[in-house]
C-alpha cells in the first residue's frame, strides 16, 4: 500500500510541476510586448524617407540635432516642457537657439521639406520666428518659417521663404510663400499641430500639410516661378542658398550679433512649443506625411 501512495505522490508531483511550467510559459506569453502595426509601411517616424533626412530635433531636454547637420549649438533662456513626443521646446519673448555650423547637407539643399509640431496663441507687435537658414550678405535669411502676428484671432498668418542664388541671377531669387487671405490657416492655436511644408525644385511646386491633410491651394502658392510668369516666366526649379552662416531656432539672424545689425521691434522670437523639428533634402509625398504624422502622434 506504501508503494502505491508513493507512486501516486511521485506522479502528482509531477503533473504539478508540469502545469506550472505550462502556466509560466503562459504567463510570458501574456507579458511579451505586443508589436506595433506598421503605419504606411513604416514602424518607426524615423524611418520615412529615412536617407533624405539631414536635419532632426527632438528637443528631450536638450538642443541637439540627432542627425548632425546643425551644430555646436547654445541656447538661450531655452526651457523645456511636455511634448507631443517626450519634452519639447518651450519659447518665451526671450529665448532661441543659435548654432554656428552647417553642414553641406543642409547648405546645398535643392528640394526641401520642412516637417515640426507647434503649440502656439495668438500674439500681436510683428512676426514671431520658428526657424531661420541665415545669409550673411542680405537682411534676409535664405530659408525660414514666420508666424505674422494678427491679434486675438482664430486664424494663423504663416509665411515662408525660399531663396534661388545662381548666376546670372534670377529677378525672383528670394520668395516669400504667404498664407494670407483666403489661405490663412484655421483652427491652429492653442493645441499641437503637425506642420510640414515642402518645395520640388524639379516640379517648382510647394505644399503645405496640416496634421497629415494636404492643403488644397490655388496655383498663385502651390507653383513657383523665376520671373513674373505672365511675362513668360519659368519654373523657379531647384534652391541654391548663399552665404549661409548659423542656424536659428526660435528667433531672426539678426537675433545672432554680427554680421547682422540689430533686429528691428517686429522681429519677434516664438513664443510657443515645438517638437520633433525635421529638415528634408527632398519634397515628401503625400502618404510619407501622413505616416510621418501618425507615427510620432503614436509617440514612435
């Protein structure tokens, strides 16, 4: 009888140890991170248009560009704050970043897409800036992006500049692209916004996207010409910027000593958040916006 109870005490023994290593295997099954779904085909937001990407800010508490294209940078009264993805940059009246190199990649961009979350109010007394490509020979920069200021309004004035430096020089090399009258942007204040604009200098098209939606604009915008069209104008074709000199964020060139004078009472630094700031050296597609848009909204 002894040996019975034995082998019975033996056998559950090991049953036991059988459903335990049964619901341990279960119990890591369970806890294996489930992947994500890939959005466009992608799985991360670095990974669009992954080798066109020159330039990139994440702002997780610090000033860097991930992708080295911008450099040796020092920030001014530079805090920081929640973001759409970790921390993000927090402007004030005072604070911007300025950096003193840029690398070729960034200088020779022929095509470009700008791409950047903001979280911003109304303001008034000028135009606040978000980014600036400086050049030292001109009042202007090269390439940037300004937000004109038009008071306690539900619309967003946004302006922004591209510049074609070739020889012989053409009579349209420095444009500003403006989305006033029936092109002001709606419903952009007070919460986080995608933002990405783009310009083809081999279609000489620009197009403006507005967390992932292509903007429906008249052609006056969306197609950019050398020389007065009407006149027998041709496509504006690739950027060339010139003298490029620094890199701002959050403030005007002129916001960085010499060679500049100073700024004048409109120059506004930005005020509001920025996050996962991205320069392209080529014109995004449509469905890479979007995937672009979806994935860092998914905090990847």
């Amino acid at each position: 009888m002894k040996k019975y109870k034995y082998v019975f005490l033996f056998t559950s023994v090991i049953v036991a140890q059988f459903f335990a290593s049964c619901n341990e295997d279960s119990i890591d099954k369970v806890n294996d991170p489930i992947p994500y779904e890939s959005i466009g085909g992608y799985e991360n937001s670095d990974d669009v248009a992954a080798s066109h990407l020159v330039s990139k800010f994440s702002f997780d508490g610090n000033i860097t560009d991930s992708k080295n294209g911008i450099t040796d940078g020092l920030g001014t009264n530079v805090t920081y704050e929640a973001g759409i993805k970790g921390q993000a940059y927090k402007g004030s009246s005072s604070s911007f970043i300025a950096y003193n190199t840029v690398a070729n990649s960034v200088i020779n961009l022929k095509s470009i897409s700008v791409s950047m979350w903001i979280k911003t109010d109304p303001h008034t007394g000028g135009a606040q800036s978000l980014f600036m490509l400086p050049k030292k020979t001109d009042f202007w920069g090269n390439i940037f992006t300004l937000i004109e200021g038009t008071g306690p309004a539900t619309t967003m004035l946004l302006k922004n500049h591209i510049q074609k430096d070739v020889t012989p020089s053409i009579p349209w090399s420095g444009q500003f692209i403006e989305h006033g009258g029936d092109n002001v942007l709606k419903n952009m204040f007070g919460a986080w916004k995608h933002l990405v604009w783009t310009y083809n200098g081999t279609s000489s098209t620009y197009s403006l996207y507005v967390d992932g939606v292509k903007l429906d604009l008249p052609a006056s915008i969306s197609k950019r010409y050398a020389s007065d069209p009407l006149a027998g104008g041709v496509g504006y074709g690739e950027l060339a910027n010139s003298e490029v000199s620094k890199f701002i964020i959050g403030g005007y060139q002129q916001h960085l000593g010499a060679p500049w004078g100073n700024p004048d009472s409109w120059m506004l630094h930005y005020t509001g958040l920025m996050d996962e700031f991205r320069i392209y050296d080529a014109a995004l597609a449509d469905n890479e916006v979007v995937a672009l848009y979806k994935l860092e909204k998914d905090n990847r």
